[in-house]
C-alpha cells in the first residue's frame, strides 16, 4: 500500500532534520508509543500500541535509516511484530525542503505492508488508518520538536 504527503513546519531544514533523529521528538510525536530507544546512529528499537478498528495491538519494532543526505532526505523503513496478530512494516523517502515562504516543507512517499491477522482487516480500512495516522503524527511532531528544544534551552 503505498501513502504519500508532505507537511510544512515553521522550523528550518536543520531543525526539522534534527528532530527526526530525536528518539525523544519520535517518542512523544508517534501515536500510542511507549518507547523509542537509539540502538545506533541509524537504528532505534520501540513499542507502539495501535488501534484500528476493532483491533488493539502492541508492536515492537525496529527503525532504520539509510540512503541519508543530510539534512536533505534519507530512507527510512520499519520493521514491527504483534505477537498472535501479525507484521506490519515498510519503507519510506523522507524529504525535506526550504521553503520559499520560510520554514521547511517536508515531503514523504511510503510503501506498507502487513500480514497476520491484520492483513484481513483489507486494504481499504488499513489505507485510511495510514492516512490518519500519519496526520496525526505530522501535528504531534511539530509540537513535539518546539517541547524537546525548549527544555534542552
């Protein structure tokens, strides 16, 4: 399934690229985690908790980095276990951009898969949680990164 935006923040290309590489931002900006833990430069193990309708799952994953230009873009891809009730990952570009009328203008197209049980969900009602979820993300993020940057000041 794939899934594409893009969002704009106030903060410049730097900030924005910084906070992307927050495992604290990610933490408090990714719906339902728990944790978000740097195994690496380029590595980060986390649980999530999901709600999608009519299911509730805990999945404990992986994030990887690669293919990074910084603060300009980077791959990122997910790889993330519910025991009894299946696999979801993917992949994703992520860009950034300076925006013309200040600020930077990021923009991402991701590729998704699931198995397991959540795979019988069917693609429609997955697609929409996708869609939802990463809105959801985008504006907590942005909340998150002002958070994390004040109380480092």
């Amino acid at each position: 399934m794939r899934i594409v935006g893009d969002y704009h923040f106030a903060a410049d290309r730097l900030s924005v690229w910084r906070a992307l590489n927050d495992p604290e931002v990610l933490r408090r900006a990714i719906p339902g985690c728990e944790t978000m833990d740097r195994a690496s430069d380029v590595e980060w193990h986390g649980r999530v908790v999901v709600r999608v309708w009519p299911i509730k799952a805990t999945f404990d994953g992986i994030v990887r980095l690669s293919e990074l230009a910084p603060p300009d873009r980077y791959r990122i891809t997910i790889e993330a276990d519910a025991p009894l009730l299946g696999t979801a990952g993917g992949s994703a570009i992520v860009t950034l951009t300076a925006d013309p009328n200040g600020g930077t203008k990021l923009t991402y197209d991701a590729e998704t898969e699931i198995g397991g049980r959540l795979a019988q969900l069917g693609g429609r009602l997955v697609q929409s949680a996708g869609t939802k979820y990463a809105d959801k993300f985008f504006a907590r993020f942005a909340e998150a990164m002002d958070e994390v940057e004040a109380e480092k000041s």
